[in-house]
C-alpha cells in the first residue's frame, strides 16, 4: 500500500485535489481516503492548539489510516497527515496560567510522531498565496483562513522534512485543480508508484 498525504492550511486544495486523485487512482487501483480530522472532531477551533487536542488529533489519524488500510488498498489518500499535527504540536504555546505541563507529554508526542511518519510514501504539501486564499470561502464551521500564521508553518514544515528526509513536493494551487492534479500523477509516476 502507498499512503498519500495532502498537507496544507485550510484552503490551500487539500480536499478537492485528494478527490480529483482519488477519481483517476481509481480508473486503476484499489482507493481508500482518510478525511480531514478537524471539521468533526469535539474541539472548536480555539481549543485546537494544546496537549489534550493535539494528542486527539494525532492518535485519531492513527486510529482512522489503520483502520482504512484494513481494506488493504493500494493507495491511501489522506487529507492531511501525522506530519501536519506533529507541526500544530510543535506550534503550541505554552500554558497561559503559567503552570508546568506534566513531564513526559513531549516524548510521548514526538515517540507517536518518530513511529508513524516512516508509513508514508509521499507528502504533497498543497499551497496558496495569500491573495488566491482572500478570495475563497471557508468551509462552514471553519473560521477565515489563517494567513498571518502561514509563514511561520512554512518554515517549519520545510525545516522538519529537510530534517527527517521526508519524500515531499510542494503544489502551488493557484492553479485550476485539475492542473494542481495532473501535477500531482506526474509526481506518483516519476517516482514509479503507477
């Protein structure tokens, strides 16, 4: 099985180019996807940001690509990955009250995060400028798109797959999807996954 993630901010393309990918994998192969864990998990988007959801969130993305992989596909497609939960963590503040978080949470995070991320074959990081976003509207119960933050995501992703040597290409969507697509399949067959 390959697994596939789309990473990315909100807006960026993940979940129209997953599906895009998804219905051309599918003229050929077995296709499972894993969705976007954020839309319907119990955590609105001001809680997403400390140790209880983000140890949620990437126990959860475990939970659900076992659990898809079951059907034994030959490409599973994930709208989002370990790696972009591993960044949210990374990214957390810390406590505002100024109380010392309990010891051992950032080895059981980073334990998690070292076990898992060697199950992807390939990360496509799906990106937008900040004009292309300003013009697209957020999914319901998602709020505005956050671009103040996006350069500071950047730099750490591009810092964590140079560092762990992680199999990624970035895909500028400012595009059309389909083009955004194609470059995806050209991608999955340089690398001589179909």
């Amino acid at each position: 099985m390959h697994k596939i993630a789309f990473s990315g901010i909100p807006g960026s393309g993940k979940t129209s180019i997953l599906a895009e990918v998804k219905k051309l994998l599918s003229l050929k192969y077995r296709v499972e996807d894993v969705p976007d864990l954020k839309p319907n998990s119990p955590f609105d988007f001001d809680q997403k940001t400390g140790f209880i959801s983000q140890f949620y969130f990437i126990t959860s993305q475990i939970n659900e690509e076992n659990l898809r992989s079951q059907e034994r596909p030959d490409f599973l497609l994930c709208d989002g990955s370990l790696l972009d939960h591993w960044l949210e963590w990374l990214g957390c503040p810390a406590p505002a009250n100024g109380s010392t978080p309990p010891a051992g949470r950032d080895a059981l995070m980073e334990a998690l995060y070292r076990f898992w991320i060697p199950t992807y074959t390939v990360f496509f990081r799906l990106r937008a400028d900040a004009a292309a976003l300003k013009k697209r509207k957020p999914r319901a119960g998602m709020r505005e798109y956050p671009l103040e933050g996006s350069p500071q995501v950047d730099e750490s992703y591009s810092r964590i797959v140079q560092q762990d040597l992680l199999p990624s290409f970035d895909i500028w969507n400012h595009q059309s999807i389909d083009e955004s697509t194609q470059e995806v399949m050209v991608h999955l067959a340089d690398m001589k996954l179909i």
